[in-house]
C-alpha cells in the first residue's frame, strides 16, 4: 500500500439553490520519496484537494464519498484528537503567502517552539536548538538571530524558509505545498524550488506540489495530476506530460507558457474561462472551451483511461497527441 491513497474522492457544499461539487471522483497516490505535482488555473479544485486530504474542509462543505488513506488509516474517519496527531506532524502543509502562516506579533522563535510542543514532549531549550538546526538547514543566514527576529524582520523569502523549516520540526511524511513561490521573484523562487527537491531526497518526504505554473512541475516532480473544474482530466509522468500531453487542456496550459512563444509575439491563451461550481456544463466540462469537441463531448462525461503511459479523461486523446 503507499503512504498516501485517495480513492473516489467528492467534496460538496450545500446551498439554497442546490449541491455544489468541488472534487468530482478524485483518485491519487503517494508513495514515500515521491514529488506529485497538482496544476491546474484557480478554481480547479487543487487547494480544494489539499484541505480535503487533511480533512480541513469547512462547513457547510463536507466530504461526500471517498477514502483518504494514510499508512491505512481513512483521515475521513478518524476523531480530531487522532487528526491533531497527524496534521502538522505526519503531514505538514506549507502556504503561498508566509505573512497568513506566520503570527506577527510572536517571534519565529516562539512559534517554532510552540509548533514543537504540541506534537513532542520536548523542553523549551531542546526545542529552541532543534529550531535552530532547521533555520539553518534550510538556509537561513544567522540561524540563531532570526530564531529571535519578528516575521516583519524578514524577506518574503526568508520568510518562505521560516515556513519550511516549521513544517520540518517534527521530520513529517508529507509535505503539502500549496503555491508555495507565488509571491516571491524569480531568483527566490528557484532557490525555493531547489530547497523543496533537496529536502525530499534527503528526508525521503513525500511531496505534493500544488500550482498553477507547469513550469514549476517540471523543476521538481516526478508525476503530474492536471485538474480542471473538480476533476482529474490528466495524470502520468511529468515529462512525458510535458512532452506529450494527451488532453486539450493540459496542450492549453503547455502552449501558453512564455517559453513557448517567440520574443515580441502574443502570448498563446486558452479561449473562455473556468465554469463556476453552480455553471459546470453537462458532459465535459472543459467542452466549452475546447477545439476538439463534439456533440458526444457535451454530453458524456469522459472517464479516465488509459494512453500510452498516461491517463487522460478525454474522447478525443488520441487525435490530441496525433
């Protein structure tokens, strides 16, 4: 069994004017050492997927169907002492934006101590070396003096290492990272990326990757998961994603990257937008939008099956990759 098993996952939040469905059907893996990469443009459901796995979903939204299976226990049925045990400890999520993650009126120090004592039976002096240690694993300068610095003090950046090392305190399974470079430069966002990678191999910590930008995938994953409106439409290894993908979205979502396109033309973009949850067509939802569809396209939802060495919920696959 792997680390990690997510087996027909829905999530739904009822409303006055019906069921709405933020995860449709949602299967994945993850095996210990593993970097799986979750893309898809905002509102496909890959935050969504992540609080969903931590049983995080607020209510009126509830977990519908499904399993989610960690070391064979379903998170879905445990109580929230035995989810206290395991969030932030054996899964540790890392945020887009460090200034929601980190308290500014407390230290970096007291919040790593803090994060340690609620999971270890650990003194105050042993926790305060063991902090050190992690702000210096993850390259932070002058570990000792940023354990005392306030997160205003702080780069967005280094604020970003500050995150990553909380999450490394407690030497956790998984790390769930959700856009974790969107709001750093370039520069900074490639000694992120770096870090995550480094830290996997070293620790042989799972990885999920949640994005917008395939260019950040393909740094650092071994496998891609591409959703579009609460579903799966694509997974398989990333660089024969990358090299060969088998769905009109995730063709989209290549051809629109910068790289893409030569110095002074437009920027290739994917025609439409993302259907709400109360507006999701019938059939495919990604239809609307795409060049290849019919009318067996907007009326039946297309399954995940199996092309070559990928998955793809597409009727049109084989036409895509020819």
């Amino acid at each position: 069994m792997s680390l990690l098993e997510v087996h027909d996952l829905e999530v739904e939040f009822p409303t006055r004017h019906g069921v709405l469905h933020a995860l449709r059907g949602m299967d994945l893996s993850l095996e210990a050492g593993e970097r799986l990469g979750i893309v898809g443009e905002s509102g496909a459901g890959k935050s969504m997927a992540a609080f969903a796995i931590l049983n995080l979903i607020s209510e009126p939204g509830r977990i519908s169907k499904g399993e989610i299976l960690f070391d064979g226990r379903d998170m879905i049925t445990l109580s929230q002492a035995e989810l206290r045990k395991i969030r932030g400890d054996r899964i540790a999520m890392i945020f887009q934006d460090p200034m929601m993650t980190l308290n500014p009126v407390l230290t970096i120090g007291t919040q790593m101590v803090e994060t340690l004592q609620a999971h270890r039976n650990i003194s105050d002096a042993d926790a305060k070396v063991l902090a050190i240690d992690k702000l210096a694993e993850v390259s932070v300068p002058s570990p000792e003096s940023r354990f005392e610095a306030y997160p205003h003090e702080l780069s967005g950046g280094l604020r970003q290492r500050v995150v990553i090392a909380i999450a490394l305190l407690t030497d956790p399974a998984i790390i769930i990272a959700d856009e974790p470079t969107t709001a750093l430069d370039v520069t900074i966002q490639a000694e992120i990326l770096a870090l995550l990678l480094n830290l996997c191999q070293v620790h042989n910590m799972g990885l999920i990757l949640i994005t917008h930008d395939l260019a950040v995938v393909s740094q650092v994953t071994e496998r891609i998961l591409v959703m579009y409106a609460g579903c799966i439409v694509e997974q398989g290894p990333t660089r024969r994603i990358i090299d060969s993908p088998t769905h009109p979205y995730t063709k989209g979502l290549i051809a629109a990257l910068p790289e893409q396109n030569k110095p002074g033309q437009p920027l290739n973009q994917i025609r439409g937008s993302m259907p709400s949850l109360d507006s999701i067509p019938p059939g495919c939802a990604f239809s609307p939008r795409c060049d290849f569809a019919d009318k067996r396209c907007k009326e039946e939802l297309p399954q995940l099956r199996e092309v070559g060495a990928q998955k793809v919920a597409c009727h049109h696959a084989e036409e895509v990759v020819s």
